[in-house]
C-alpha cells in the first residue's frame, strides 16, 4: 500500500484542524442503534423511522470518514487513518487499499477512461443504456453496485494494480472482511437475533447507500471538463444545516478545491475555491449554495449518466506523469498544459 508523503507544512495544517469533534457520530450512532434494536423509548413507528434515519446518516458520515482515511488525513499520524479505515472498510465491504488505490486514480484522472471509480460513467467503451440501467440500479443497489464497482480494479483484467505486494495486501484485506462477516453472521443465526439485526444494521445500512449514491451523483453525473474545479460540483454551505452537514461530512461536499488538491486540510478548502472564484472572475464554477441546489442541477443527467466523453467532452490528452499517489495540485502537477482551465493561485 502507497502511503500518502506529507509536507512537514502538511501535517501542520492536518494538525491545527482537530477532527475529533466529528467523531461525535460514533457514539451519537450507537446510541441511535441501541434506541432501534431495543425499541426505546417504545416501539412506535415514529421513534422507528426516526432512529433509522438518524442512524442512517451517520452510517453516510462514517463513508465521509472512510474517504478521509483513504487520503491519511484525517490526522497527522497515518497509522490512525489506515486503521480506521480497514474497520469501515470490512464494515461496507470495500477493502481499505482498493479503495485507497482507486481513489488515487480518481483524483489524477477525474472523469477520464482511466477514473475507475467513476465506471461505468467514465467509460466511453459503455453503452449509454448500459450506464443508464447501472445508475438506476445504484439508487436501490449501492450498497451493492459500489463494492462491484471498487472490486473491479482488482479483479479486471486490464487492472493497473501490478504490484505483487499489494495485490496480496488487497486479497488479505478482502480474506480479513470475509472472515469478520462469517464471524457477525454466525453471532446473529445462534442468537436469533435476525429482526434485530435487519432493524439496526440492514436497514440503516441500505439507507445510508442511498444517500451515499445521490452524493456520488451530485458531485460527479454529467460533468465532462477533466480540469478538477470544473468537473465537479462543490456546495459551500450559506445556512447552518448545510455547514453542519458538510462538517460531519468531513467537508466532502467542497468536492472542487479537494479533488485538485487532496492532501489539503480540509479547514483549507472553503480559502481555496475563494481565491479560485476571486482570480478567475471570468469563468463560473459549478459552485452551489444548498446541497439541494447541486442535486437539481445534477437530475437531468440521470437520462444520460456519464463524465468526461459521455457526458461530451473530447477525449483526453496525455498527463505529464503517470499517479501512484495523492498529488498537492492535480492541475498543476497532473493534467496538460491544455487541459487547465483554471489559473494556479499560490
């Protein structure tokens, strides 16, 4: 497994921006949990549908936290990140360094052929009915459709996963979240504790698939420019329940000035998409204000699921050098001469 090579500046900044505080949903959600599996405080369906909810949020933040570790970021130590990373990633059957290796890939070829995350919607080799029967299936399937999708670098035969060792890492990780879900499963099955189990876990679990696939969408479906500020949709949140959001989303929804630049902290961000707007006041980016305003700008895509060249983009040209790792500036270190859009602000 690559690991992610920090500036001593870096971490500093990783370091001023305590996360910890965000780290309220863990016990927020087990409590939340606790209230469902044990019908407290009764078994009404209003107290239901609420502690589902609520713990099917903060299931999606825990996927906001696995993004964050796949970056090492989420502190100055790295052990931290990985090791909070492989426990969510058994937990949502995508093994930590698949997802770290493919996120790579995503951040220096954002919504080209090569962005295997985005598959099928970066895959000009696709059919559009093929794209649009996947991204339908994805709304109802993501819990699903998106460890297939992550599984794929691994598995298909045209992977740019080459290194022996870390494809042993990966099939270990893969034998290590195998073996915890025999383990949870066999515990529910001589417990009887099936309605339970589907009330606390299954249920939540699928829910916060839902939402996890409209974010994928949101931020991604029907953007075509490879330039990272231009090819995603970032919302900066103007009212508290959005700034709340994004903050127990470990600011995933500040997609633009992240993808350019994904060893930022992420109290960096909100700066940089600033300085972007104010130094290129001649090109409007895909900025939003409420999380509802991206989505709407994102549903006309779901009829034509795609990125990059199938969403109409030309095809893409060579990048000054290939990525094994997080870059400090996609446009500037990554993408040709001819694909920035944006002017690089120190």
């Amino acid at each position: 497994m690559s690991l992610t090579e920090l500036t001593a500046e870096e971490v500093a900044a990783i370091e001023s921006n305590s996360m910890w505080p965000r780290f309220l949903i863990g016990p927020v959600g087990l409590a939340a949990q606790a209230a469902l599996a044990f019908y407290w405080p009764s078994g009404d369906v209003g107290w239901q549908v609420l502690w589902t909810a609520l713990t099917a949020y903060i299931f999606f933040c825990w996927t906001s936290c696995f993004h964050e570790a796949s970056h090492q970021t989420i502190c100055g130590s790295r052990r931290v990140s990985i090791v909070i990373g492989r426990a969510i990633g058994s937990m949502i059957f995508v093994p930590y360094s698949i997802y770290r290796e493919s996120h790579i890939r995503h951040h220096a070829y954002l919504n080209k052929p090569t962005d295997w995350e985005l598959w099928p919607y970066s895959d000009p080799k696709t059919s559009l009915w093929f794209r649009r029967m996947f991204c339908w299936l994805e709304f109802p399937l993501g819990v699903f459709t998106t460890p297939f999708a992550y599984g794929r670098l691994y598995f298909h035969r045209d992977s740019p996963l080459s290194d022996p060792q870390l494809r042993r890492q990966i099939g270990w990780e893969y034998v290590a979240m195998f073996t915890t879900w025999v383990v949870i499963l066999t515990t529910v099955a001589l417990t009887g504790s099936w309605a339970l189990f589907l009330r606390a876990w299954v249920i939540p679990h699928w829910i916060a698939g839902v939402f996890q696939v409209f974010r994928k969408f949101t931020e991604h479906l029907g953007m075509k420019s490879y330039d990272p500020l231009l090819g995603t949709r970032t919302v900066i949140g103007q009212k508290w329940l959005t700034k709340v959001a994004c903050y127990f989303n470990f600011d995933i929804f500040m997609h633009g000035p992240h993808h350019r630049h994904p060893r930022a902290s992420t109290n960096q961000l909100r700066d940089k998409m600033t300085d972007y707007q104010s130094g290129n006041p001649e090109i409007t980016y895909p900025v939003f204000p409420t999380y509802r305003a991206a989505i709407l700008d994102m549903l006309p895509a779901i009829w034509k699921p795609g990125v990059g060249m199938n969403a109409g983009a030309p095809p893409p040209v060579p990048e000054k050098v290939q990525v094994e790792n997080f870059m400090v500036d996609v446009t500037r270190d990554v993408l040709a001469d001819s694909e920035n859009e944006t002017v690089t602000i120190s």
